[in-house]
C-alpha cells in the first residue's frame, strides 16, 4: 500500500445499532477521484457479514418498536434526524465534494441542501393515513371494508456513486417513513457521505437498533446477499440496467417486491419555436451536469433542421467555454469523472463516434493542467450529424458526451426520441405551452421538463418508463412503493356470507 493509500480514518459497518469490523477485518481504501488520494478505509464486507445485517434488520421489523408505532411518532423522530443532519450540511458537501468529485456547486448547492430537503418531506409525510376506506362493495351483504398500509419488511437498498447522498435519502427515508427496516448497500466508489449520514443517524440514539444498517463491500457479494435472502421483502435498486436486470433475476428466486431506477438516454427536444438563449444554456446543463453522470442526463439532443447551424454554433461556443477543474474551485463547470475507468469508457465512446461518422463538432480531450494531472479529466464533447441508430446515440455513455440529431418534422424527433431501450426522463424547449405539452404527452418518459431540465421535486414521482426502471420514488408514489396493501372486510350483517354457502348449506350441516 502506498503513503497516499494509508488514509488513517477507518470506517465500519453499522450492524443492528453498533460499529463493527467484517469478520475477516478486510478495509479498501476510498479516494478523492480529482487528485487520486486516498480519504479514508472502508470495511469490505461478506456474505456472514451482511446476513448479519439482514438478521438485525428482520429482528427489528419482527420484534421492534418501530413498525408499531404511530405514523405521527415515527414522523417526529425522522424530524429530528433531519435537524440532526441539517447541522452537518457543510461537512457532507465537503465530503461529498471530495469523495465524489463533484464540483463546489453542485455539492454545496444541490446534493446536500437537496437531500436534506427530501430527508424532510419525507419525515413530514411519515404522518400518513395508513387507513383507506374502500367506497363500494359489490356483495349483496353489507359490510365495511377499508385498506390498512403496512410496511412490507426489511428493505436491501443498493445506491450508485453518482449522487451518493441523496440516492441515500432516497432509499433510507421513505423507507423508514413507511416503518420499514433498512440495510442499506452504498456503491463502493463513493461510501463516504452515506457512512457519515449513518454515524450522525446513530449519534442521535433515536433509532431501535436494527432499524437501520449499513454494510459496505463489493456490489457482487454485499448486494447479492441482499437480493437473494429469503430474510429480505423489498429491494430497492439504482444503478446500471445490467446490473439492475441481474438484481431482478436474483430477487426472484424469493419473489421479493422490486423498485429498480436503471440507465437513461434522455432525449431533449428542440422545437421551432423555442427562445434560443434559454434553450442553449439549457441544454448545456443538461448535459453536462455532473459531466453527464446523471442517469436523466439529456444526451440526446434534437434540433430541428431550420435551426441547426445557428444553434450548434451557439452550443459549441458556449460549451467550449466551460471550464474544466479542481472541484473545490467555484469556477469549475467540470470535475472528474468518478474513477480512471469511466475516463476509459469515454475516451472508447468518443472513439466510437468518431469510427461510425458523427462530427465532434467539440472534441473532449484529457486536459494538461499539471494540478489535473492525477485526476480522471475530460473536457466536453459535442457530436453533430448523430443518427439516432448510431451507439452513441443508443447506449448509456455516462460522461460528458453530446450527441446533436437533426430532425426534419416534429413527429420525426418524437419517434426517434421514443426510439431507445431507455425511457427515464425527456426536456422540450418550445415558447408554446400547449405545444410542448402535447410533445411531452407522446414521449415514453417518466418525467417530461417543459423548457426547464433537471428539475427533481420531492413532491413528484420520479422513475422509468421501458427498460430505465420499475416503479417510482419520491412523492406519495416513492412513499407508497415501500408499503403492502391489506384489505379488511368486516360484516355488518347476518349472515355475513355469501348465500350459496350460509343459505343452502349450512342449513344441511344442523
Ligand atoms: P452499477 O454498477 O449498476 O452499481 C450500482 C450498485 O449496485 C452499486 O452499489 C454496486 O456495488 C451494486 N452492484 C454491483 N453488482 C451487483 C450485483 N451483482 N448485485 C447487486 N448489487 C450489485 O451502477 P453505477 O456504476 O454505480 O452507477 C451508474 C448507473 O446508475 C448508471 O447506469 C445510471 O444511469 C444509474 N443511475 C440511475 C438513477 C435513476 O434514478 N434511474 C440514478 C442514478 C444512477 P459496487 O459499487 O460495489 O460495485
Ligand atoms: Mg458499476
């Protein structure tokens, strides 16, 4: 091991309200992706370890106080774990900053002050109407029926590494709100902000202990302990759609529930009418965003064939003036991509696109700042002529690469855009409302921004049409995913059943 790989500060699992080492004292060193310093070590679970885990999950949902209690008291007690997190707001941008490499802006501005935002709602929505009543019922006996929501068990959580603390909101909190029990898998680039939420969480003291667990360690061992024990009722997965098919195959053996939030290539849709300096700028960002490590990144720009020229030109000059840095330095628009294989795959995209005949109209090259030398640096890249049947039009790159399509009439750019495996997210630039909204009502996307992009609420369902997912999070719908349904009918008259039963053969039976 290296100078630069010893990073004294040791981080543990979180087993059934305590810290502890894996069995076999096994750590993996964490780094800092924009200058390859290691940050601290970070237990590596097996299989025993994260059994251990899912036992301490089970024993608190079978025999805990938390699925028992009140909506209100449960409510009350996330309140104040949020308080609690809301005090470490700038040290979980920082972390989140150096472990994930994100830029100054979006860990300060987004990641955390969002995440916490969501924690919140989330806590406040805790205090819900676990009772439905069911308005009509067709038997001819009267009776009263009414749907009681109940949380469906221990929950595996499995979390990538593009959006750490918040992919971590996202699972822990509605999770718990529904009186849930957790064991939460976070994605091994990038542990950090999920191990630090969790040591505030337990600092508190205001959970049961097993409510909530954390185990770290490789995605093949710790997640597929999760997704095939018998032990777990609910996984919750976001990450790749490969990962995310296998996820589903393991889960069957148990037929676990599944919420999946998988791969994107969102579509972005120019229309004729758009006001151009909104749409531009609106379309860098949403491109570029975190360098295009967004799952709901619009890297599938359609630009109508009046326009064209004119925009593109507008697009690469402003593009090329984005600046590609240190995330610390608020000047940056750029950071590093998570890890030296991601940079990879990049580079092997653009190299693709460039053998199948798309312009780099912008071309992304490694940049030669000595201070960026050791971390996974790339400029942005815009590709015009872009055939939407072309790979980069059609897989999952995941950086900072634009690829530019051409459309002649408007229904062509729908059935282009509709036409990928994918289906999370889709932006439409148009000055008329009514127009963008009829665009936005043929696209099969989850979420349709209408001249705006990236715009993730609490309040709205977020998720995937196709192949980009199963199921939703946030908003009542994300709370809703993480309950059963239980129907109880009582009979309010004699006899209670239906008649072939009490009137024909009961009487035989006196
Ligand atoms: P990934 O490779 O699919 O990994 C996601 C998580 O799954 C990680 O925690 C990983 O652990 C774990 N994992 C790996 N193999 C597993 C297995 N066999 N069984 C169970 N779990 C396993 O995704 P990523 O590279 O971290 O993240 C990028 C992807 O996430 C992109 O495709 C992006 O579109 C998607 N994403 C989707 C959304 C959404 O809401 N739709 C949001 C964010 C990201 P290790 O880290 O230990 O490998
Ligand atoms: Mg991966």
């Amino acid at each position: 091991m290296s100078d630069s790989e010893t990073a004294s500060k040791l981080y543990n699992l979180y087993i059934g309200g305590a810290w502890r080492a894996g069995r076999a004292e096994r750590y993996a060193p964490t780094y800092n992706p924009a200058t390859g310093e290691a940050l601290a070590q970070v237990a590596q679970a097996d299989a025993d370890d994260a059994h251990e885990a899912i036992l301490a999950a089970r024993g608190a949902f079978d025999e805990g106080p938390w699925p028992q209690m009140t909506p209100a008291e449960r409510s009350r007690i996330l309140l104040q774990l949020a308080d609690a997190l809301q005090e470490y707001e700038a040290e979980l941008a920082d972390l989140e900053m150096a472990n994930a490499g994100c830029t100054w802006r979006k860990s300060h501005l987004l990641d955390i002050p969002v995440g916490l935002l969501h924690f919140r709602y989330f806590a406040e929505l805790a205090d819900f109407d676990m009772l439905e009543p069911v308005p009509q019922i067709t038997f001819p006996t009267l009776s009263y029926n009414f749907v009681r929501r109940e949380p469906i068990g221990v929950c595996g959580q499995i979390i990538p590494w593009n959006f750490p603390f918040l992919m971590a909101v996202w699972k822990i909190a509605p999770a718990l709100a529904a009186g849930n029990t957790v064991v939460l898998k976070p994605a091994s680039l990038t542990p950090l902000s999920a191990l630090r939420m969790v040591e505030i969480i337990a600092e508190t003291d205001l959970l049961p202990p097993g409510v909530l667990n954390l185990v770290t360690g490789p995605g093949d061992v710790v997640g597929q302990a999760l997704t095939q024990s018998p032990l777990v009722d609910k996984i919750a997965f976001t990450g790749s759609t490969e990962v995310g098919r296998e996820v589903m195959r393991q889960a069957a053996s148990t037929v676990k529930k599944v919420t999946l939030e998988l791969g994107g290539k969102s579509p972005n849709i120019l229309l004729d009418d758009a006001e151009l300096d909104i749409a531009v700028d609106g379309s860098l960002w949403a491109v570029f965003m975190h360098n295009g490590q967004a799952c709901e990144s619009g890297t599938r720009l359609f630009v109508p064939a009046s326009l064209y020229d004119e925009f593109v030109a507008r697009l690469v000059d402003r593009a090329r003036r984005l600046v590609v840095g240190l995330p610390e330095d608020g000047m940056t628009d750029l950071g590093p991509l998570i890890s030296r294989s991601q940079l990879e795959r990049v580079e092997r995209y653009i190299e693709i696109g460039l053998a199948e005949g798309a312009q780099p109209a912008l071309l992304g090259r490694r940049p030669s700042a000595p201070e960026l030398a050791c971390g996974h640096f790339i400029g942005p890249t815009i590709f015009t002529d872009v055939r939407n049947d072309m790979r980069i039009a059609q897989e999952e790159i995941f950086g900072p690469v634009l690829a530019v399509i051409r459309y002649e009439r408007l229904e062509d750019a729908i059935r282009m855009a509709n036409d990928t495996i994918y289906g999370l997210a889709a932006g439409v630039w148009s000055a008329d409302v009514d127009r963008a909204i009829k665009v936005a009502e043929q696209l099969r996307a989850g979420t349709v921004w209408i001249n705006d992009y990236h715009m993730i609420s609490a309040e709205a369902p977020f998720g995937g049409y196709k192949q980009s997912g199963i199921g939703r999070e946030l908003g009542t719908w994300g709370l809703l995913e993480y309950t059963e349904v239980k129907h109880i009918h009582v009979a309010l008259t004699r006899p209670r059943a239906a008649r072939f039963w009490y009137d024909i053969v009961a009487p035989r039976l006196d």
